[in-house]
C-alpha cells in the first residue's frame, strides 16, 4: 500500500478528515499536513491510523492571511522534501503550488483535491490576481495525475481542455456518525427551528438578510454556528435581534446534531460569486444527509438539484419578501415532511457516503496502479 500526505491551509477540514480516514481503512499510511490558524492543537498527533502534522502559527481567515502564506508554503516544502511519499494530495491551489514546487525534487504523484476554483473562490474584486491565478491552475491541474472535483459543474471553471486523463467527482458526503432523525411529524413544535453552521465568509453574507427577516417573524427561530473573517459581524448582529442566536465555534459533531434538531438547514451564499453557483458544500449535504429540507441561494446548481428532486426551495437572499415568503412556507409540517421524504431517498440513491469512500478508494487504486501516470512536470 501507499504512503499518502494530504494538505490543507485549515485545520480539521471535513472533507479532508473524511478522505484521509477513507484512505487509511483501504490500507494506506496517512498523514494530514495542516494549518492550525487557532494554534489549539499539538503540532503533532495520530488518530486512529492517521498521523497529524501542523504549523502552529496564529492566522487570521480571509485575505488578510496571505501576509502568513510564505511561513505555510516553507512548512509544506520543508516537509514534502525531507519525507518520502507515493501520493501527495494537495487541498486547492495554495497548496498545489508548493505541492508542484516539491515534486520537482521528490517524485510522488500529486492527486488535486479542487475543492474550490481559487479565483472564484477567494479573488473576487481583484482582477489581475484572479486572472493570474485563473492561467496558474488550469496550467497545474492539467499536469496533475488524478483531479478530484466535488461538483461536476467545476469543469466549467477549469475547462475541458484542462482535465487530466484521471478524475471523479467526490461529494461532500458526510460521515455516518450522526444518523439522522426520523423523518418526524413535528406539528406540537411551536417555532420553525432554521440552523446555519458553518465558516462566515463573505460570500456567506446573506446570513445577515435572513436574521433581519427571521427577527420580524413570528414562530422562527434562527440559530447560527460557526466562525471566520465575519464572526465578529455576524455576533454583534445577532446579539441585537429577537429570536436569533449565536452559538460561536462547534466541532463538528456539535454541527450535525444541531442540525439533525433542526427543521430547516440554512444556506445563506451570494449566488452572484461564481463559485458559489457551481458549489455543492459540505452544508448542502449535511442537511441531505439528516433528511432535512435545505434553503439555497436561486441560480446554483443547488437550486436546480433541489428543483430536480424537489427537496429543498431556492430562494432570492438579496429579495427580503422572497426571504419572508419562503420561510413562511416552510412553518408547513406537510411541506416538510414531503421535502424531508425526497432529501433521505434522493441522498441514499445519488450521495452517500458509502457510495463516496468507495468511490474513492477506487480512485486511488486506479492511481497507484497506473505505473505511467506520473506525467513529466514543466510549464509548458
């Protein structure tokens, strides 16, 4: 079996958890290069089969990091360099450079986990960055031995032309760990409980849209989880507002039991960012998997999935009657109970995380077999 390294520029990222953890039962040695912006944890760990590498450095999130990003770049070289490994997994493009970069000196196969286009993602209202960014990682992903995508409409941002001859699309599938509810018939509850959990970024703003309105609304009550560049925003909003409140930073498992007590799952993105119209986050999912009916922005592949399978509504979060009216409509325990019905068989069908770990557990094997899969690395 292989010796794997997996990188994030977070710590405790589900999506990576998830894969390293998938990595390890197949039979594989592990490791998790990570950046613990919040320097809580060892610099490092084993857990279960999987060991735990981090920089413990204080960081902000938003753009204000990239002030630190040398410091991580040095920490992911120094370590990809002075170790051996067989496959190195980098999480988006601040990792794929130093990832490439180390490649040149240590021959491992490099499979990129395209969690988020970066430009879309994170340059938004910085044109020339983005476009640099834009040539930088079709350039890399098309040299790469394996890409993996967590939604199929990110071939549109990439492009064709760019994808290598190896790759699948992973969805954000939570782990069983937390099983959802029955599908419950909920009528003697008196307030519709909507959850939001999950990081505060900008384009995660129509939060604050939706705590004006739930605040005005009689029978809703608003609980919000998480952490990020707008924390301290999004706090001192709710502290002002009736029937709304903040519950700071969860782990995880505190995340999906908030949310398997909840009625509705809350995602609050601006469709008007273009990662966010082909995003399938880690919330979208987490609500399916608990059979919750979830609330996405118009004009996303969320909401043509949720047209589709008809469990979930769309909603305009720029629209503040558009806002009212749905969570109106979703005070309806029949509507629910129908919602909650489609999320459960349509996520055991199409989503599960069964289906996913095997996935891509296949994936790796395809990888590791393929003795000419390791492509000549230069920028040509």
């Amino acid at each position: 079996m292989a010796s794997v390294v997996l990188v994030a520029s977070f710590s405790t990222v589900p999506r990576t958890l998830r894969m390293a953890k998938t990595l390890a039962e197949d039979g594989h040695s592990v490791t998790i290069l990570e950046w613990d912006r919040e320097c809580s944890r060892p610099s490092g760990e084993s857990r279960g089969n999987v060991s735990f590498r981090r920089l413990g450095v204080k960081a902000p999130y938003g753009r204000w990091a990239v002030v630190l990003f040398p410091v991580w770049l040095g920490f992911v070289l120094i370590n990809l360099v002075l170790r051996r490994y067989d496959v190195v997994q980098p999480q988006n493009l601040d990792n794929l450079i130093p990832v490439y970069l180390a490649s040149k000196t240590r021959r491992f196969k490099i499979v990129y986990d395209l969690a988020d286009f970066y430009a879309d993602a994170y340059l938004v209202g910085v044109p020339l960055l983005a476009y640099l960014s834009q040539a930088t990682e079709r350039l890399l992903v098309r040299n790469v031995d394996g890409l993996i995508l967590m939604s199929e409409k990110q071939l549109v941002q990439i492009g064709r032309n760019n994808v290598p001859n190896r790759w699948t699309v992973i969805y954000n599938s939570p782990d069983d760990a937390v099983q959802p509810d029955a599908v419950r018939d909920d009528r003697t509850y008196s307030t519709l409980i909507v959850f939001y959990g999950g990081v505060l970024a900008r384009e995660r703003l129509k939060l604050l849209t939706v705590m004006k309105v739930a605040a005005d609304m009689h029978g809703v009550d608003l609980l919000i989880a998480g952490f990020g560049e707008f924390e301290q925003l999004v706090e001192n909003v709710a502290r002002r507002l009736p029937n709304v409140q903040f519950l700071g930073r969860l782990a995880h498992r505190d995340i999906m039991q908030l949310s398997s007590q909840a009625h509705v799952i809350l995602i609050p993105f601006d469709a008007s960012y273009a990662n966010v119209q082909v995003a399938l986050p880690n919330k979208f999912f987490e609500g399916l998997a608990l059979a919750k009916p979830v609330m996405v922005p118009v004009g996303t592949y969320m909401a043509e999935l949720c047209s589709k399978f008809r469990f979930g509504l769309s909603v305009d979060y720029d629209d503040e009657e558009d806002v009212r009216r749905t969570l109106f409509r979703l005070q309806d325990s029949d509507l629910r109970d129908e919602l909650s019905r489609n999320a459960a068989s349509t996520y055991a069908r199409l989503f599960d995380s069964t289906l996913m770990k095997r996935r891509y557990a296949e994936f790796y094997r395809d990888i590791l077999l393929d003795e000419n899969s390791t492509v000549e690395r230069d920028s040509s």
